[in-house]
C-alpha cells in the first residue's frame, strides 16, 4: 500500500497509506478546538500534523502543543508554517514505536487532538486508553464506521473490544460527523470527530486490569461461539469451570460476549480473578 499517492495541498503529495487526508477549512478546525474543550490553560499532545492546519488552531488556543509526525518530507513543511509559533513544538516520529512516556512525560496532564491516521485507529486508541500517562481527554476525527464502534452498546454488531475500553476509560460521544469531501484527498468514507474525557474513576471496580482486558480480548475472540466457548482456552478452564464462573457471575452459561455490558464484564472479571 505503501508509496499510493494522492494530490494533497500545494505541491506536496499526500500519501495515503500513511492516512494522508489533510483539513484546511479554518472554520471547522476552529470548531474542533472548540469541541476538545481546548483553552489557554491546556497542553495538547497533537498525532500526524501533517500540513500544520489544526496545529495551527490548537496553538492559536492552547497554551502548548507538541505534535509527533511519521513522514519526514512534513517536517521543513511545519517548520514554515508554524515559524513563529512559540508554543508549538514538532518532533518527528512514528507514534506506535515512540517513547511516549518519554516524550509526553514532561508536558504534565494533556490532551489528545488529533485528524487521526485511519489505519492505525484502533492501535492508537488502545495506547492512548491504556497509557500509564496523565492523558484528560481524547479527541479524535476517525472513520464514521470506528466511531461507531467506540461508542457502541451491547448486542450491536459494532460492540466489542474497542467500546468497552473506550466507554470503562473515558465518556466517549460522537460530536460532529464530517464529509469526506471535507478532506484532501478525501477518504473513503466519512468522518467523524469522538469527544472522550477520561474519567477520574472508572464506572465499574475492577480489582485486576489486566485479567478484565483479558477477559474482553477472549469474549470477542470468536464472535460466533458462546462466551463459555472463548472462556475455556483463554483461562484453560474446564467446560464445567467456564459454566460455574458464568454463574456466579450472574449469566447464563449460553452468553455471547456481546451480550455483556461493562458491568456483567467487571463481574465475571472478578469471579475469575478471585
Ligand atoms: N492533522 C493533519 C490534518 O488534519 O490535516 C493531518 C491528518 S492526516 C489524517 C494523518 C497524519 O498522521 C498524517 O500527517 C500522517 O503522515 C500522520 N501519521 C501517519 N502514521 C503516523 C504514525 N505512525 N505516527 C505519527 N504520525 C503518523
């Protein structure tokens, strides 16, 4: 896919297998700002800057941004662009293999804002969601299909891993909806822009973290099989093991895991982390 270019702004040609699709209307990233809640007081943590445009309205409201770029040929671009522009700092890098701690740890509590790159979506949600890091919000434009699968609920088809992180992390809600003819080059599909204020305190207990993604991971693993079904080689339980937790935890031992809200999720993590 690498190299499939695309006619961005200028001279510069956009590539769009690294999710090129750049905004330019001053209006709508103006209102983006606005939508992340962004204001005088907040340091923005800014993914794929690409041309600089809603770098360039972030740092018109924020009191600091650092925005972390992939694609080199970008950089000499921003510089221009952002001269001049104290509170902006550019740091080349590709946000998966990052040191993000590292980098983010001297901002102190931040916001994310991003036109995120759509085919690393749900790879950065899952870091960002589960980034040992003062993160307050998450503002993301996305594909409207992934939108729909952050703030999904159970029994949907788009419910599954992504929503319940989502939803037992932050407040997620789907704020604007977003042409793709507002992007250049347009993307397939439209966009919209997701709203997540992480929560101080998460909506269900979950005593042991780890074993509740676990446990999430495993009851969309096979979408098709009972939650029994996925629990057994997840956890190398017995059938007989796997129905005994399910009851405990209140469900019937024919569940399907898009079946589970976060609460039957917290509760059926902490029978099988007791
Ligand atoms: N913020 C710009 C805008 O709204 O016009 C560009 C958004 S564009 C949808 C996504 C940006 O993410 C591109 O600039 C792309 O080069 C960058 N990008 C892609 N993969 C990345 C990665 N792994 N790490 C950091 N940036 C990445």
């Amino acid at each position: 896919m690498r190299g499939k270019g695309g006619r961005g702004h200028g001279q510069f040609r956009a590539n769009q297998a690294l999710g090129q699709h750049f905004l330019s209307d001053p209006v709508l990233l103006d209102d983006l700002v606005t939508l992340s809640g962004i204001g005088p007081e907040d340091t923005v943590f800014e993914i794929g800057p690409g041309l600089g445009s809603l770098t360039e309205a972030l740092a018109a409201r924020a009191r600091a941004v650092l925005a972390l770029e992939v694609d080199p040929r970008l950089l000499p671009i921003l510089a221009v662009r952002l001269h001049g522009q104290h509170n902006v700092q550019v740091v080349e890098g590709d946000v998966m293999t990052a040191n993000l701690p590292e980098l983010l740890g001297p901002l102190g509590p931040f916001h994310v804002v991003a036109n995120l790159p759509y085919y690393l979506t749900t790879p950065i949600l899952n870091l960002l969601l589960t980034l040992p890091l003062p993160v307050k919000s998450i503002n993301v434009m996305v594909q409207k299909e992934a939108a729909e699968r952050i703030v999904a609920v159970p029994s949907t088809p788009a419910y599954g891993p992504l929503a319940v992180l989502a939803q037992y992390r932050a407040q997620p809600t789907v704020v604007r909806l977003i042409e793709a003819r507002e992007f250049s080059p347009p993307p397939k599909t439209d966009s919209a822009f997701v709203t997540m204020p992480i929560r101080d305190v998460p909506p269900v207990a979950v005593p042991d973290e780890a074993l509740f993604f676990r446990l999430v991971s495993a009851a969309f693993q096979m979408r098709r099989k009972t939650l029994l079904n996925n629990l057994m080689p997840a956890f190398g339980l017995s059938r007989e093991q796997a129905a005994a937790a399910l009851k405990q935890a209140g469900l019937p031992d024919n569940v399907r895991g898009e079946a589970l809200s976060l609460q039957a999720f917290a509760a059926l993590a902490q029978v099988l982390s007791a």
